[in-house]
C-alpha cells in the first residue's frame, strides 16, 4: 500500500516526528473469498480465492458469462450470504443493493418508496419530507411523487429504485443488471443520470453487468470473472475521459479487447 506524507508546504515532508494520516481504508475489502454450496459429491464451488479491494468513490464495473458467481458476488459483499471461506470487510455501514427488478411496493406512492428506508431508520417526518423531495429531484421524478408505480415506465421504476437506494444512506451501493431490460434509448439516458448521481454523492458502486461496452462505458475500472467457479481473469483501468458515450472510439476499442477476453475464458470453459 502506497505511504501518504503529511505536507507542510508545496511538495515538502513534515518535519520528522510529525503525526502521519492514516491512508484511507478501501470501502469493500475481500481476502481469499470463496463459496461453496452444498457438500461432498453435491458441492458446488461458486466463487474461488476471490481477493479485490474497491477504494472509496471508485465505480467498479464487474463482468463474466453467466454462472460465473457475479450476483453471489454481490450477495456476499451486501451481507446476505455468507463466505465459505476467506474475509469480506465492507467499510461504512451496510451496502445498498439493486436489482433488474426494481422491486418497489405497489400499494405505495413513488413518494412513500422512497420514504421506506428514511422511515425504518427513524428519520423525523420533516426531515423525511425533505430528503425525499431532494431524492426525486436528483432522480428527475419531483413531479411523480404521488404516482403509483403501475403509472410509471420501467426506466422512471429505476429511477424510483436508484432513489429508494440513496435513502439507504449506504456509502455502497450494489448494482445487479439494474438496466438489463431496458430498452437501448432508456439505459443510455440511465447511464448519463447513473453518472451524475455518482458523481455528486461520491458512492462507491459495484455494478454487475452482461454488456461489455456498459462496463466500460460506467466504469473507472473493469473486473472480468472466469466462469464456474468464479474467479479473477484480469481487470482494467479505464482512463477514457468522461463524459464517456457508447460511440466514442476508445470506449468501442476498449470493450472489443475485453470482450475478446471474455470469449477465451467461455470457449476454454468449454474444452475443460
């Protein structure tokens, strides 16, 4: 791990003796992760010798064929699974998690979704009312909050569930193919909204993802997983400037190298 110095001035060292700042702590920290369900001749190995630290405010972007252990991934790292082995530290409170689905509660309003998490964190009425007004506008709905979310699009009913996420108040938040049956129109405007978000709150987010070129395009860094049983292929850091567009040269060169990747990783699956 990198050392950090205290400055005194331009480039010069504090004096010796002089108090050194901790570094940082990454949000989400997994040492030698695996999984296995089941026993014996039943076993199934899902996720193996996993070890992956995500630094605070970094947009990971994860990919691999299915059955390769993404969402166990994420299940793990949000807390609803257990590790067989190895150690999973998540730093700043218990992530915030989304799906495909968005999941809301039809009898409730958009407004009253997006309560929920305030409320079953005893947030007082006011400062409820508040938040979720600033929630909505943030997400571009302010004037959907009475709405059922029968009434809404499938890319407004994740806006609601981006929204209802933020009112977790995670410094995480676990992205499971959140856009995987959107149309290509809606999940392009969702990505600049996704972008926007993440830049002003300074989340860190772990997106799971099909769509190489949403990978690239979303994320500071690429992770590719070999298929059964998950493990770390390769990872890239994407230096493409934002704001990034699916049409941009280099997001185009960057997502064919990994697709290429991962083609090798199934066709090798399948001679094994």
């Amino acid at each position: 791990m990198s050392r950090i110095l205290a400055l005194t001035g331009p480039g010069q060292p504090a004096p010796e003796g002089a108090p050194q700042p901790e570094p940082r702590r990454p949000a989400i920290a997994l040492d030698d992760v695996t999984k296995v369900y089941g026993h014996g001749d039943d076993a199934l190995v899902a996720l193996e010798h996993i070890t992956l630290e995500v630094p605070r405010g970094q947009f990971l972007s994860i990919l691999g064929s299915s059955g390769c252990g993404k969402s166990t991934l994420l299940s793990i790292i949000a807390g609803l699974e257990d590790v067989s082995a190895g150690r999973v530290v998540v730093d700043g409170g218990r992530p915030s998690l989304m799906f495909q689905e968005a999941a809301l509660l039809p009898w409730l309003t958009v407004g009253r979704n997006v309560e929920l998490p305030l409320r079953l964190r005893g947030v007082a009425r006011a400062e409820r009312e508040w938040e979720v007004e600033r929630l909505l506008r943030m997400v571009h709905l302010e004037n959907f909050h009475r709405k059922r979310p029968h009434e809404l699009s499938g890319g407004m009913r994740q806006r609601v569930a981006i929204a209802r996420a933020l009112a977790q108040s995670s410094e995480v938040l676990l992205m499971d193919e959140p856009f995987g049956a959107l149309d290509a129109i809606t999940r392009d405007i969702l990505h600049e909204d996704l972008t926007r978000i993440w830049e002003e709150t300074g989340s860190t987010i772990v997106f799971v993802t099909h769509n190489v070129r949403e990978a690239v395009r979303l994320g500071d860094r690429v992770v590719l997983l070999k298929p059964r049983p998950g493990r770390m292929a390769r990872q890239w850091w994407i230096d493409v400037p934002r704001p990034r567009r699916y049409e941009m040269p280099e997001v185009g060169a960057l997502a064919d190298e990994i697709t290429e990747h991962l083609r090798e990783e199934i066709r090798s699956h399948g001679r094994t």
